[in-house]
C-alpha cells in the first residue's frame, strides 16, 4: 500500500483550450492523428516521437500568446 503524506500539485491544466502541443524534446508543434485502437494522439515529424492525446508529459503543453 502507497500512502501519500503530501498531495502532489497536478502539472497539467484542467484544459487544453489555450495551449499548443509542441514536442518536449525540439518543441517543434505536433500533428493530431487517430490511432488504430481509436484514441488520438500528438506526433512530431522531427524527432519521430509522440503520446497520446489524454497523457501529455508536462513539457509539451506550451501556453499560447494571448490575443489582446
């Protein structure tokens, strides 16, 4: 049994609405494409590397600029 003495703060927001999915290691943006067992995911050209759309690492969420 794993006992958690401090809640560890969530590193990814509530929403992705205001964040572009770039890649963690060139941060070039990734392209959305369907998987086979129907699940999206983010894929860099570049680097050859990517993740499912619903567990990005924390790194490749970058906010975007604000329109004002």
């Amino acid at each position: 049994m794993k006992r958690v003495f401090r809640p560890q703060a969530d590193p990814l927001p509530a929403s992705g609405r205001g964040y572009q999915h770039v890649c963690p290691h060139c941060t070039q943006p990734l392209t959305l494409h369907d998987l086979r067992d129907g699940d999206q995911g983010y894929w860099c050209h570049e680097c050859g590397c990517g993740h499912r759309a619903g567990d990005p690492p924390p790194q490749a969420l970058r906010p975007l600029p604000q329109a004002g």
